[in-house]
C-alpha cells in the first residue's frame, strides 16, 4: 500500500544550492529536504554516508542530524532528518548568523575542537564545502550548547573507498578541516572589519573556558 504524500504549504525553513529544507507539516521534530533543481550530487553523498553508518550501527547522532528515510510530497521527492532546534523549540542558529551579528569564531573554539573530535571519532568525512551556514550552534539546554553539522556531509571526491580506513579517513579529516578553520577566520575576521564592531561574547552559560581571544586550533 502506497503511503499518502505528504503535502507542504509552507515557505522552506532554509534553502542551499542545490536543495530546500521544510518542516514535515505532520511531526515538528523533523523536516524535509527536497532537490531543487537538476543536481542531486549532495544528496547522493549524504545518502552514502548515512549508509556507512547504518551498517556500522552508528547510534551518536549528536553532531549531525539522524537520517529517518525517504518521503513522497508535492513538490517532488524529499529526504527526512531530524530538525535541529534549540531547548525552546526555535530553530538554532547558524554560525554565520552569529559572526553577522558580530560573534567571533574564538568564542566557538572550545565546540569547534568538540566537533572536530567527534568527526575524527567515527570516521565522518565532510565535504570541502561545508562551511559557515553549515553548522548551527543548537542550545540543547540553557547551559549547555553543541554545533550540529546539518549539510556538507559526506565524501565529494570519486574516490572514497578508504573512508572506513581508520588512518586514510583522519587523514582526510585533519586536512580539510584546518582549510575548514581558515575560512572560518577569514570570514569572521571581514565581518568584523565590514562592521567596525567591538567582538561580542556568547552569554555567560555558554561560554566555555578557552573561548576569550584564543587561538583557535587546528
């Protein structure tokens, strides 16, 4: 029996290049992405990833959002992920938003190295264009906070058959991100010169030691 196509009426939550996202009009805890145009190579690599996952029974869906499968909807075919919200139900806000809003990327360090590690742990490579409006800074409580990756997911080159290879993949991993950490610099550092604005801390609770003014590692 065909399942009823989902029907969506709403504006997207958040469009890329190649795909919008919507809230799942019948469950608030999840949203579609849905191709927009010809192009599905982010989607294919993202697919493959949550693939790699499932046959290691990968379970630490902290960092990234769980894949919950396939869905029919009116506007074509779609992918469901959780949604990354914070405590009160809002939906978290990308880095971007905060270094607009005159956040340096130092006061992020100590959840960068956080993702950083966590990538490295389960062997989970990203792609060379993930970047700033790629990471939400999610508050899972009003002291406690993570950065989720919700796209740039995945391997973007032919050649990924080493992914599962412990030192192949932190390989792949470390390098990309240190070119990952220079961008980030980079456009933090414009913003704050465009803007002429005295850097902004993150509240008191979500600050974490080594935040202030530090050198961010790489």
């Amino acid at each position: 029996m065909n399942k009823p196509i989902i029907q969506i009426t709403s504006e997207p939550i958040g469009v890329g290049q190649e795909r919008a996202c919507y809230q799942h009009p019948d469950d608030d805890g999840k949203v579609i992405k849905i191709q927009k145009g010809d192009s599905d190579k982010q989607t294919r690599r993202e697919l493959r990833l949550y693939k790699t996952l499932a046959r290691r029974d990968f379970n630490g869906f902290t960092h990234i959002p769980r894949y919950h499968g396939r869905v029919a909807t009116n506007l074509g075919e779609g992918y469901m992920v959780d949604k990354i919200a914070d405590y009160d139900g809002a939906v978290s806000k990308s880095l971007w938003w905060h270094f607009e809003r005159g956040y340096p990327v130092a006061e992020f360090e100590p959840y960068l190295d956080q993702l950083k590690q966590y990538l490295l742990d389960n062997l989970i490579v990203f792609s060379a264009d993930m970047g700033r409006y790629n990471i939400l800074f999610q508050k899972i409580s009003p002291g406690q906070a993570r950065l989720v990756v919700i796209d740039g997911l995945g391997n973007h080159t032919a050649i990924n058959w080493l992914d599962n290879n412990n030192y192949f993949a932190k390989g792949k991993i470390n390098r990309r991100w240190r070119r990952f950490i220079a961008r980030l610099r980079g456009y933090s550092a414009e913003l704050m010169r465009a803007h002429d604005a005295s850097p902004k801390m993150l509240d008191a609770a979500y600050r974490k030691s080594g935040s202030a003014n530090g050198a961010l590692r790489q």
